[in-house]
C-alpha cells in the first residue's frame, strides 16, 4: 500500500465543512471511500477541531 498524497487527502475529505472534528473527518473520509492508509492517518491525529484542508494536511503529513 502507498503511503498516502496530499492530493488523495483532499479527494477523501471532499465536501465537508469547516471547522471539523477529527470524527467528522473519518467518517468523510469513509464516506468519500478513502484508501485505508487516508482514513487511518486521519484516525490518528490529535483529538480537536480542524480549521481548513491545510491545516488537516500539515497534521497528516507532518505526524
């Protein structure tokens, strides 16, 4: 499995509205049918609200 772009991110969390709780963003992504390697990435990130795509990305690929 490769490990995820920030573009396939983008693409899973389509269509959700921010500010968003990292629950919120799992369940878009699960919704969107994001790769497991996406949803699993957004499954760990720190429990709090997300302000925007960017702000989700630098979280993702930053660890």
């Amino acid at each position: 499995m490769a490990d995820p772009n920030p573009i396939d991110l983008q693409k899973a969390l389509s269509g959700i509205n921010y500010p968003a709780e990292k629950s919120a963003l799992v369940e878009r992504a699960r919704q969107n049918k994001a790769d497991d390697a996406i949803v699993s990435r957004l499954d760990g990130l720190k429990e709090q609200s997300y302000d925007g795509p960017d702000q989700v990305q630098k979280a993702v690929f930053s660890g």
